[in-house]
C-alpha cells in the first residue's frame, strides 16, 4: 500500500497550490480519501474529506470555502486544491485512506508534503 503526496512548496499569502495523492495497493474506489494537516508544535488536525463515490465531502471551517478536495477514480488520485493560503495554512499535509468492513478497519497514511506560506 502507498499514498504519496506532492505539489507542496512555498507561496506567497494569497496564493494557489493544489496537492496531489497517488495512491496504489488497495482499492481505491472503496475508501473514504481525506487530509490531515500537522503545523509546527501542534497536533494533527483534519482537513477536509470525500466519500468513496465522490458524492461527498466535508471541511474543516478553517479552509471551508477556500479548500476543495476532489478525486479522480481513473487516477485513483485525491486532490486538494487550495486558495487564498494564509500563514496559518502552513504545516506538513498528509493525505489517508480509510475503510471499515463490519469490524474490520483498514488506515493508510501517505508521508506527507510541507506547505509553507509566507512573503
């Protein structure tokens, strides 16, 4: 199983990136795809979610209308794009695969890519 995430970097407040997560190894269409972001000294907090089928999805109120989070089953690839990044956004983003079957739960995590916004 991996999820690898890219398209983190730096830009300037105000700014536009959108990360990618390729994922391989499980069945992609079957689970739920979300980020997670972790900031310097602070815990990791939830970003944003999509169901299995895409019909989905749900934000944390801080990126909510700002943040849109999109996969593409073909590319069995999650998205997050960003806009109007503030300092605040910075921290390293980690994308994860969730699914549970009755009792049994199955939790990817990618390794992650940083996001640094300042001028």
């Amino acid at each position: 199983v991996q999820l690898v995430e890219s398209g983190g970097g730096l830009v300037q407040p105000g700014g536009s990136l959108r990360l990618s997560c390729a994922a391989s190894g499980f069945t992609f269409s079957s689970y739920i795809m979300s980020w997670y972001r972790q900031a310097p000294g602070k815990e990791r907090e939830f970003v944003a979610t999509i169901s299995s089928n895409g019909a989905e999805t749900n934000y944390a109120d801080s990126v909510k209308g700002r943040f849109t989070i999109s996969r593409d089953a073909a590319r069995n690839t999650v998205y997050l794009q960003m806009n109007s990044l503030k300092p605040e956004d910075t921290a390293v983003y980690y994308c994860n695969a969730y699914r549970q079957l009755l009792l049994r739960k199955n939790d990817y995590w990618g390794q992650g890519t940083l996001v640094t916004v300042s001028s």
